[in-house]
C-alpha cells in the first residue's frame, strides 16, 4: 500500500513538473532575444519561407518555432513592413507581424533612360539617404553594368533605408521580368542572352521614347547587325557621365570607347540605362522591315528609309527646316533688342 502510494506521488510530482516546464516554455520563449535587424523592410510573398528569408535578409535570426509562431494567427502578406524589436517580445513580434504593415508609403519614378548614378543621386535626395551606401547595393546586387531595375512606378515606405530600398527595387525589376519571360518566352534566356536583350533595349529608349517608333528602331538595328553594318546610333554614346550630353562631330571623332557604335561594329559592351517592359517588347519583337536609317523630323517623330540616298534627302530637308528656324529665332530676337530699353523703363514703374 505504502509503495503504491510512493509511486501515485512520483507521478504526480512528475506530471507537476512536466506542466511547469510547460508553463515556462512559452515565456522562456518570449525572453530569448530578437537581433536588432532593419527596423523597415519588404516581404515580397506570402510564402512562409519568403519570409523567413527577408527576415534573415534584414537581420533576423528565425528558427523552427518562429516560422510556426508567423503561422498561428496569419500569415504576413506581401508589402511593407515597419517594425520595432525592442519594444515587443520575441513571442508578440512573430505571432502579430502580419499587423506591422506601414501605412507611411511614398511613390517614386525610375524613368526610362536614367543611370545607377542617376537613379541613386536622386533617391538620395528625395529619400534622405547616403548615395554612396545606396550605389554599393547597387552595384552588389547588380548583373549588368546598368539597366537592372526597370524603368516604371514604384510604392515605398519613407522610412526604407538604403539596403531595403535598393533590394524591393531589385526584387520587383526581377518579378516582372520574370513575367515577362513567361509571356515571350518558351525557355528562361541566359544572361547572354539577357545582356543583348537589354542592350537593345536601352538604345531603342535612348533613340525614341515612342512606343509606336520602338519596334521599328528595333528593325533598324537588327537589319544592320544583319547586315555587318556599323549601327551609327548617336543613343550608344549616351553611356555613364555621358547620359544626357548632345552628341556633337566632335563627340564621335574623340570617344574611342566600345560604345561608338560610328567607330566599332556590333553593340555596346553594356546596356545603357534603364529601359522600360515597352522597350525590352521592341528588342525582341522588332518590326518586319528593310529600313536601314531613321533621322529625327520637325514633328519630333522619326523618319524612316532603306536607303542611303533616301536617307540624306530627308537630312537635307531637316537642314533647311532647322536653318528657317534658327532665322526665325534671330529675327525674334532682333526685334525683342529693338524695344529692349523700353520695356526695362516700364519695368520699373510696375506694382
């Protein structure tokens, strides 16, 4: 009797101490410290182990339990976070982070034609960040010298920082062309393949931003790589420092780099700047065409032609229409001199 009455206490005892440990888990748990990771970031899908991975990304350790914990109530959902460690316990921060999301967003604009030097100058500037840190992302991330996020809108939260902000930038360009791929393509092209493909692309967008005139740019330039020619593209010297400079005579004679394409056959070593889905569309769905030039016109538009001598009758055209209009300009000006005291005189009297 005594001895059953021994064990029926051992077993209590145990069960008693198993419930305590039990107890104890859970707040042990909460006090295990968080990393001190980036107080804002994206979470780019549903997917639990997306998560874990941007966690990881942003400096957080996350382990079995804490993936099961993002599971319990709900499962974050893709968009901005902003969160703060240190005033939650690890128990409350994986079990409400789906409650976390950011409400403080901003939109910004990579446009069509801008370099990575463009690009982090001015999210420098409107972010209030270090260009420097921003670049090296950048460049860290990076698989062709430019070109790599995708010209279009973007949402933000305010308080990124420069790795989360270069890394959402990235991860969309990488998502849509993703979906791109699938749309044009039976196989996901290599990075060959890829870097021609941008490439073309970014001149198409240096030469013209019309996205009727994009695929028969794109004509042009395969109907002259076709053909051995020179591409002989004033686009492919608007590279780096060079982005936004007037190509002059003097320009070409002096750049001996790969991109003059006036000098050097086949195309420029690198994509230019960033282009937009339009113009990745046009570098691989060029229009049917024999045309071998095109030269602006006075519209603004582009002119096309299949020959050389076709071609130099619509440049002497364009001359003439640039010469009435630097006349034109002169006279303006003449006259706008001729009353030119005058008007400085009335200046002075108005309210």
């Amino acid at each position: 009797m005594i001895n059953i009455l021994t064990n029926k206490y051992k077993r209590f005892i145990l069960y008693l101490e198993i419930t305590f440990i039990l107890l104890l888990l859970p707040l042990a748990y909460n006090f295990m410290p968080i990393n001190d990771g980036a107080k804002t970031f994206y979470i780019p899908t549903s997917n639990i182990n997306d998560i874990s991975r941007t966690l990881k990304t942003n400096g957080y350790e996350v382990t079995w339990i804490d993936k099961k914990m993002l599971t319990l109530k709900k499962i974050p959902e893709r968009g901005w976070y902003s969160v703060d460690p240190k005033r939650q316990g690890r128990f409350s921060f994986f079990l409400n982070l789906h409650t976390q999301k950011t409400k403080s967003l901003m939109g910004i604009i990579i446009y069509a034609g801008e370099t990575k030097t463009e690009i982090t100058k001015r999210l420098a500037n409107d972010m209030k960040l270090n260009q420097e840190k921003l670049l090296s992302n950048y460049n860290s991330l990076a698989r062709f010298e430019e070109a790599d996020i995708l010209a279009r809108r973007y949402t933000i939260a305010r308080s990124a920082d420069e790795n989360a902000t270069i890394n959402y930038l990235f991860f969309e360009s990488q998502r849509l062309l993703k979906e791109f791929e699938k749309e044009y393509f039976l196989t996901a092209p290599d990075i060959d393949k890829l870097k021609t493909i941008f490439t073309i692309a970014s001149i198409i967008q240096k030469e013209s931003n019309s996205i009727q005139e994009m695929p028969l740019i794109s004509s042009v330039i395969y109907n002259r790589l076709e053909k051995d020619m020179r591409l002989q593209m004033d686009g492919t010297l608007n590279y780096g420092k060079f982005a936004h400079t007037i190509i002059t005579p003097e320009r070409i004679k002096s750049d001996t780099s790969y991109y003059n394409t006036y000098k050097h056959k086949g195309l420029p070593p690198h994509p230019l700047s960033s282009v937009t889905l339009d113009a990745l569309k046009a570098s691989i769905k060029p229009a049917k065409s024999t045309y071998l030039f095109f030269m602006l016109t006075p519209r603004g538009t582009h002119d096309f032609s299949e020959t050389y001598k076709e071609h130099l009758e619509k440049i002497t055209i364009f001359r003439k229409y640039q010469e009435q209009k630097e006349k034109k300009k002169e006279a303006e000006n003449n006259k706008t001199n001729s009353f030119g005291i005058g008007f400085k005189a009335f200046d002075k009297f108005r309210l």
